[in-house]
C-alpha cells in the first residue's frame, strides 16, 4: 500500500487546532462561580470527616501495637471469616 502526500493529513490537523484555539480564546469566561453545599450535604460531609478522624485514631493504635510487640491476632476469628467467604463464593 502506498501513501501520498502525507503533510496534507498534518497540516489538516494543525489548522483544524489553530482554529480550535482561536475560538476558544474569543469566548467569553465567566470569572465568578458559586456553589452552594445543601444541610444535607454538610451533615455527610461533617460525617465522613468524622469517620476519617476514627480510623486514623484506629489505625495509629494498631500501629502502636505492633511497635510494642502487643498486638494479637485471634485465629479461630480469622478462620471463621476464611470459611464464610468459601462457602459464599462456592455456590
């Protein structure tokens, strides 16, 4: 297969973004924006935050566990779990 006169197809294609960057630049932008957070969603917002704050206090006390040596993994709960999920995902 044969190609001729490839620049034709380049040169198409700068054009074509030439003008796309002139008519975007010839409209006209809005410089004031304004948005309103309903209650609603303050309250989840203020929620997530808060569920946030709980894990990162949760996860620096594992961490500080496993640095003192006193965190305990209780086995027969970790198989209970392995076992739920098996019989779950095999049916």
């Amino acid at each position: 297969m044969r190609i001729n006169d490839t620049k034709l197809g380049f040169y198409s294609y700068q054009n074509q973004q030439k003008n796309s960057n002139i008519s975007n630049t010839s409209k006209k932008v809005s410089n004031s924006a304004e948005v309103k957070i309903s209650s609603r969603g303050r309250e989840i917002s203020e929620a997530l935050q808060s569920e946030q704050t709980q894990r990162h206090q949760r996860i620096q006390e594992l961490k500080q566990q496993i640095a003192d040596g006193t965190y305990h993994v209780d086995s027969s709960k970790i198989a209970d779990k392995m076992l739920d999920f098996w019989k779950d995902n095999t049916k």
